[in-house]
C-alpha cells in the first residue's frame, strides 16, 4: 500500500506551537501546568510543547510520562507488551491542570486507560487532552481539546506518526 | 512465557525484558495506590509443599497488587497430608480454574511434571523445587545487582562483566543453580567457593569457575559476593566437621567484610544463619542488600505474573 504523507515537518512545528497557545490560553497562563505524554510518540510531544510553552512563558513546561498498558481493556488479545516508565514530576499532579498528550486519538481506549491510571496517582484538578492527529472512529465518549489535525479515515487505512526523536524522519502519513 | 520452570529456558531478551518490568513495577511500590488493575479477574494459586515465608508473602503481595485473586494452598493441613496426589491437587485446582500455579515442591523437578503433564491448563511458575532451581530468586538477584551497579538507568541493561562469587552450600542449593544459569545469560562471570563436600560431584558444563578458598575470592575484589544459607534441614550427612570450623573457613565474617572492596555488595538470598555464613555485621552493613533483595523480590514476580498472564495465548 503507498503511504500518503499528510502532515511535513513545518506542520507539525505549526499545529504544536499553536496547541501550546492553545493551552495557555485556556488555562489563563501557565500555572499549575503538569504535560504528560503518552509513551512512546505522546511523550516525545509532550517535550516539544513543553519546551514551546517554556519560551513564551518561562518555566511553564513541565514536563512528564505516563505509561497505560497496565490499565489498557486489550492486554488479553495481545502479546504482551513491554510496559513504559511513568515518570510524575516532583510536584506530583494533586490539584494541578493535567494536559494528557497523545499522537493519535482514535477509539479512545488509550485516554480511558490513562484517566484510569491518572487516578491511582493523586486527584488532578482538570484533565485535558491533546492530541497531534485527531482520526475519528470513537469508541467511547472521549474528545480532544487541543488537536493539531483532524484527519477523517476510513478504519482500514493506517496513520503513521514518525517523530525525528525516534523514527529519524518527521512526518504524519496515512497508508 | 506460558511457564517459569528454570533460568536456562530465559533468553536474555526476555530476562532483560523481566528486569525492566521490575522496575515499573518497583515504581509503582512507591505511590500511594500501590495497584494495578492489570490482573483483574485472574486467580493465582500459591501451591507451596514445602516450608517458607518469604516468597509465598512476595508472590501473594505481588499478585495482589495487580490485583489478581490469590488462593494460599499449604501441604500442611490440607489433604495432601491425608495422601492426596500432585495429580489429584492439581486437577482439584484446575476445576476451580486457577490461571496461574506458583508452585514450592521438595522434589527437583516437580514443576516441571505440572507443567507438561496436561493435568492442568494454567501457567505455572517455580517458586523452588528440591535442589533443582529457584528462578524467581536469582531475577530478582539480577534485579538487585543492576539497581547497585546502575541505579535509575538500569533499564535495557545486561550485567555484562560484572564478576560475582557464589559461596556457601552450592550442592544443595537451588538459588545457586538458577543464579548461574541466569548470569551467565547476562554476561556476568560466576566464581563458586564452597568446600569439596558441598560441590556437586561434577561441575561439567556449568558457566563457572570453581575453587575453594574463601580469602583467595575476597581479595579477587569480586563486584558481588553472594552468601548461601547452610540448610540444615538439608544436611543428612557429615558435610563439614562442625559449625565452627565452616564460619571460619566459608563464612564471610568481620575480618572478610573489611577487606572487601567498599563497592562490592554482599547478598543473601535469607533466611540468614547469622554467625554461620554470614557475621552480624556482614548482614547489617551498608554493602548488604539482604532487605533490598526482599523488596525487590515483590516487583520481580509482579513483572513474572504480568508476562505470565496478561499477554494473549501464543
């Protein structure tokens, strides 16, 4: 099947910069801010915005990781898979603004894990959810605040998100 | 994995795999939820034959906090005391649909016969059987060398170059078979130092160096020393002249301690004979890792039960 690159390296760095606009804009600054990415693609992101939301407003990005699979409802229809480290910031999230950050939002499945396993670490005061590529198909009532594209597919094509980080290549493809 | 009956089967992928599992799952012994829900709904039988505190409390903490069911099952006081049969207890346990059998025989091998007889369907992990292995100890040992040697970046690593001496009571000890099958798989070089008599007959084969004088190996400066209990309740014949004449020659008391080197870490898989292989002071220092081993113990079979049950079917 051939690949259909949808988003290039300039619209990734629009869409991020803008969603960390977005985020500030909607928390009234920066304060009480925590970003937690997904692994793998979802915490490479988190960075990014962090750091953009570092250089409108300085130390505003903080910056974390929160892995899911021990809370996803598909653990027994796969092999297993190799859990992910979490990684809370010192401040911990009890009454913080959580921004979840994601590549793809798709079923929803993943954001009802990580909501499930925010949780368990400590009561936020709002969870919000950015995602970089926003493709429909929801399974559960979960919608994105921030999205950087929304991208309407048909449920056998496949997005590919590519991060230089960890692919070598910046890109959004759809296949 | 389907089962966990030695660490000859675990390639090194998966014991890498395994270790950094553990240390997600020590994170998680530090929230204030120490839960997942990942296990939910999964009923995991401790099935011990054989006396023990240590590891049937790690298993049953380990599967609780992922959040499995957990059924004790002792020898004592149930009816395998009036003659049942591993055959029966084991087609017993399958009809209440156990997912998971961690099993602690005295016979070598017993795990094994659960594993391929097709008496019972579930995965079954090794908590010690005879004098055979004890896989879980010697991860959770690995676990516990990486964390000395690495700390919060353990994660990917092996434990290649990393020279470890086994001392003590190697004949009967399954701690120290599956430790060396597992460090070996790691890259770490094992050295064994026991007297004649608690050597097996033949070491042919095994990943190891062998030799029998304690204070050549102390001032070999090894990363980890690594203490065997004497079992008592093992020594049905005359192995050494008297408990004296061991803790001077293979125990690693005050004198050894100090000349060690102040990296080194000293390790003991306990319940310690304090005087005999290990002095008091040897125990407590800084460079033990005895209670560590415990606590470590806990997120080893958390990672073990997770890749044992959460995966599907292969």
């Amino acid at each position: 099947m051939t690949a259909r690159t949808v988003l290039q390296q300039a619209d990734i760095a629009r869409a991020l910069t803008r969603i960390s606009h977005e985020i500030l804009e909607s928390n009234r600054g920066s304060s009480d801010l925590v970003l937690l990415g997904i692994p793998t693609r979802g915490v490479v992101l988190a960075r990014r915005i962090g750091a953009i939301l570092d250089s409108i407003e300085p130390g505003s990005g903080t910056v974390g990781a929160l892995d899911v699979t021990m809370y996803r409802d598909d653990l027994a229809q796969q092999p297993t898979r190799a859990p992910s480290p979490t990684d809370i910031p010192p401040g911990g999230i009890d009454g913080k603004t959580i921004v979840l950050v994601d590549d793809v939002l798709y079923s929803g499945r993943t954001i009802r894990a990580a909501l499930d396993a925010l949780s368990d670490l400590g009561r936020p005061r709002a969870v919000r959810l950015a995602a970089l590529v926003d493709r429909g198909h929801r399974e559960l009532p979960i919608r994105a605040d921030f999205v950087g594209k929304n991208l309407p597919s048909s449920a056998d094509e496949r997005i590919n998100v590519r991060l230089m980080e960890i692919d070598g290549v910046e890109e959004v493809s759809i296949q | 994995m389907r089962h966990l009956l030695s660490t000859m089967d675990v390639s090194r992928d998966l014991a890498i795999s395994l270790l950094d599992t553990a240390e997600d799952m020590a994170d998680v012994s530090t929230r204030e939820v120490k839960k997942l829900p990942t296990l939910r709904g999964k009923t995991v039988v401790n099935l011990f034959f054989e006396d023990s505190t240590r590891t049937r409390v790690s298993f049953e903490v380990a599967a609780k906090r992922l959040s499995a069911d957990v059924i004790n099952f002792a020898a004592k006081g149930s009816s395998v005391s009036k003659g049942e049969s591993l055959k029966d207890t084991a087609q017993t346990l399958a009809a209440m649909g156990a997912d998971a059998v961690v099993i602690r025989h005295s016979a070598s091998g017993a795990p094994r016969v659960l594993a391929d007889s097709g008496w019972i369907d579930a995965g079954i992990v090794n908590a010690g059987d005879g004098t055979h292995e004890h896989p879980t100890q010697a991860l959770l040992d690995a676990f516990t060398v990486r964390r000395n040697l690495h700390g919060s970046a353990s994660r990917g690593k092996a434990l290649d170059g990393v020279r470890v001496t086994i001392v003590g009571d190697i004949l009967h000890s399954r701690v120290a078979r599956s430790n060396v099958w597992l460090l070996d798989t790691l890259g770490a070089t094992v050295n064994l130092v026991a007297p004649a008599t608690l050597l097996p007959v033949s070491t042919v084969g095994w990943p190891v160096t062998v030799s029998y004088d304690l204070d050549e190996a102390v001032d070999a400066a090894p990363d980890v020393v690594m203490m065997l209990r004497i079992q008592s309740e093992r020594m049905n014949a005359a192995f050494f002249p008297n408990a004296r004449e061991y803790a001077r020659q293979w125990g690693l008391d005050d004198e050894r301690l100090a000349r060690l080197p102040a990296a080194s870490i000293v390790m003991h898989p306990g319940p310690m004979n304090r005087g005999l292989e290990i002095s008091s002071r040897a125990a407590d220092s800084a460079q033990s890792t005895v209670l560590e081993q415990v606590a470590n113990g806990v997120s080893i079979r958390m990672a073990v039960l997770y890749h044992l049950l959460a995966g599907a079917d292969s």
